[in-house]
C-alpha cells in the first residue's frame, strides 16, 4: 500500500514525459535506487590529478601555492604511464578479486576517476575512507612504478596528500571529492549539504534543470540524514524535491516556458498563481475592504511546493535573462515577497526562503561583499536554513551565470565537469531517478 496519496508525473530537462502517476514514496533518497546510486557514488568515487602529481614531483612545489622544496625532483612520466599506474591503483584499492572497484581514465588521459569498492565503505565510520584509500594507492604506485626510495617517499606522498596532515584537509593535494572532509561540516547531517554551488553546476555541464535536480537530492538526502524528513515532514520534504528539483507535473517548465521571453519575478508569481488556481492547490477566500483577496489551501504543504518550483522558475527566468548569479539573493527575497503579499499564503518553506535571502545578500554582494554565490553551500552559516529548497536555486544561477563572478564555475571547479561529469548519474541526474521509479 502507498504511504501517501500522492503522485506526480515526472519530466526530463525538455519538459518530456519520462513517467505518470509516481507514487511520493518512489522518489524517496531511502528508496529510489537512482538518488542512492547518485548518493552512493559521491562518497565512493575520487579523482586523481595525475598531471598535477607528475608536476609536483618533478618539481618539489607540493601542498599548495608559494610552497616548493628547490632541488627536489624525481624522474617521472605519469601521465605517459598512466595506464600502469591506473592498474596499480586499481589492485590496492580493490579488496577482493572482482568486486565494484573501477579505474578509468578522464580529461584526456590526464586524471583517472576511481570507484573505490564498497567494502571500504561499509568498514568505516565516514566517507573520508574513499579519499584516504585512494591517496595511499596512488602514492604506493607511484613508489612501485619509479622504483622511490626511502628518501625520496616523503616528496611522493606529499605530491599525492598534499599538507596533511599538517593541514587538517589535503590542501594543495591531488586528491579530489565531491564531499569536503567531515570536520568541515558544521552540523548533523550536514556532508551532503556541503557541496558549493560552482561544483554541482560543472558536474552538470551547466545544464539548469539537471543542476535543479543534482542539487535538490543532495539537499533532500541531507535533510533525510539530519532528522528533518520524520513523520508528518517527510511528506513536505518529498514535495518540495519533486516540484522543485524534480519537474514534477512539468510545473518548472511550464512557468520558465510561459515567462522565458518576456517575463519577470512578477509575472512568474501570476503565472503560479494561476496555476495553483487550476490545480485547486489553492482557492478564492475572504475578500477584504479594499477587494484585496486572500487565498486559502487545504494542503500547506503542496502549497509550499508550488512556491519552491515558482521561486526555482523565477531564479531560471531572471538570472538566466541576464546570464548572472549576482542577482538571485534578490530573486529568493522578493519572489517570495510578492508572493505573500498576491496571495496572503505563507511563502516559500514558509519564509526562510526570504529570510535565508536577507543575509545571503549582504554576504554574497553587499556591504560585506566576501564572494560571489558560486562558492556557498547548504552548509554555509548563511545558505543552510531553508529546508533544502534555497541553495538549488543558488547552483542553478551559477549554471546560468555567463562569467560575471569573480569566482566562476570554470576557475573554481572545472576539474568537476572532467571528472565526475563525464558520469551520467551526475551529469543526468533527472533521468536515473525517473528511470529508478
């Protein structure tokens, strides 16, 4: 028996029909295999930046800009040999004869992209086994391939682990994952969250609905892991997802479609008014003195669903008219802001949208000015509050954004789209969910 009453018809990024009628439950991060595979690979998988080891090694620069060892090198080709030391890799990692470790080679033959086995994973506390593992592997094939010796070692696994562990990370390393080490999570549950907006975008080749999409499951499978998905509130969470990260019912599609041309924030608003209106998500209520109406809903949290999809197709209307991610601060403001104040109804995640807005402004552009929106995240002080239906709108701006940041996507995390992008459970994350229901 279905646990909610609910279904939704899911759309790819061209507002194509993949699957009608899907139960609530099928896009759950506990029970799709499509989000659990895309969960699961992002713990387990880890790039290796042969070049750049080849480079430190050559030359003594190890663990991060400024920082170089004069008179250090060792005889190396590794990116000419870097067939031999995916195969060393690949035994070290591995844990036993044909288990799910892969090793393939990426960005022209100048990185490899390893799928640590999962056996690592279900012997340890955290994800950081995968990077640990990795790092150790390559370090000892790079020992066996150019024949190091006990003096010479020390440089090789600085060139691999960069600073750490002077540094708590592996600063200036060539080591890289999708999750940020776990003592950079500033809360419960919140590994997932702490992807920055620059990356999802690359890992989607700048696609916006894909980016909607990547974004708002790790979001929603990080607001499953820290408690807020128990009870009546799971209902609300897979909501939210399905309409704003999902397409569900091609409701982004159809606002960004009818508003793309000529539209605003404002007409967006009436755009999902109307919607909603024919949805009979909400209805006509009380009309006050001045023939002001205020609208009424039986279900807040379908309402609410609505209002995240409309403030994600306000974000794709505005900053992709513009071609910035600079102005969506003011798109989750003051969507939101019209939105109360068309329908009287609580706004997007009643409120901390707008109220997440406020300060990401000030922080992201304003007075403070410390860094364009590509570099925040769910897990950011100023980001994290919305219920996971703020920072996709953030990642989708910076999918739009044609290089008016002075952190872009490509100067911060190309090295995502080379390596992670390059697999389809990222790069086309609406279609592996729909394909999992």
């Amino acid at each position: 028996m279905a646990k909610y009453k609910d279904t939704c018809d899911l759309y790819d990024d061209n507002g194509k029909l993949l699957k009608s009628g899907v139960a609530l439950e099928k896009i759950s991060p506990l029970n799709n295999e499509g989000i659990l595979k895309i969960i699961d690979l992002t713990k387990r998988t880890v790039a290796v930046n042969i070049a750049g080891i080849d480079n430190a090694i050559k030359t003594g620069t190890m663990g991060g800009k400024g920082n170089q060892i004069l008179g250090r090198s060792i005889k190396s080709d590794c990116v000419k040999d870097i067939d031999a030391l995916a195969d060393k890799i690949a035994e070290y990692v591995s844990v036993s004869k044909g288990d799910d470790t892969e090793v393939t080679k990426v960005s022209g033959g100048k990185m490899l992209l390893v799928k640590v086995p999962s056996a690592r994973l279900k012997a340890a506390a955290t994800y950081d086994a995968s990077s640990t593992a990795v790092a150790a592997a390559t370090t000892m094939a790079l020992m066996d391939q150019y024949k190091v010796d006990i003096w010479d070692a020390p440089y090789v696994k600085s060139a691999v682990w960069g600073s750490y562990p002077v540094t708590m990370d592996m600063q200036g390393g060539n080591i890289i994952s999708v999750l940020s080490i776990p003592q950079n999570n500033e809360g419960l549950g919140y590994a997932l969250r702490n992807i920055s907006a620059n990356i999802v975008a690359m890992m989607t080749s700048r696609n916006a609905m894909q980016t909607a999409a990547l974004s708002s499951t790790y979001e929603q499978a990080g607001e499953f892991e820290m408690g807020m998905a128990i009870g009546p509130f799971e209902r609300a969470q897979l909501l939210a997802y399905a309409f704003q990260g999902l397409n569900a019912n091609n409701l982004v599609y159809d606002l960004v479609k009818t508003n793309g041309k000529t539209g605003t924030i404002g007409t967006v608003v009436q755009s999902l008014v109307e919607r909603g209106l024919e949805d009979k998500v909400i209805k006509p209520g009380k009309k006050g003195k001045s023939g002001y109406i205020f609208y009424e809903t039986k279900d807040p949290m379908m309402w609410n669903a609505y209002a995240c999809a409309g403030t994600m197709a306000a974000t794709m209307v505005d900053c992709g008219a513009g071609r910035f991610a600079q102005a969506v601060s003011s798109v989750l403001l003051y969507f939101n802001d019209l939105l109360e104040h068309e329908t009287g109804l609580p706004s997007a995640d009643y409120g901390r949208v707008m109220g997440t807005a406020v300060g990401f402004s000030f922080f992201s552009h304003s007075i403070y000015g410390g860094g364009g929106p590509g570099v925040f995240n769910g897990n950011h002080v100023v980001t994290r509050h919305a219920a996971g239906v703020a920072v996709p709108c953030v990642c989708v701006a910076c999918a739009l954004d044609a290089g008016t940041q002075m952190f872009g996507p490509e100067q911060t995390a190309k090295v995502y789209q080379d390596t992670f992008g390059q697999l389809d459970v990222f790069k086309k994350p609406i279609q592996s969910i729909a394909k999992a229901v």
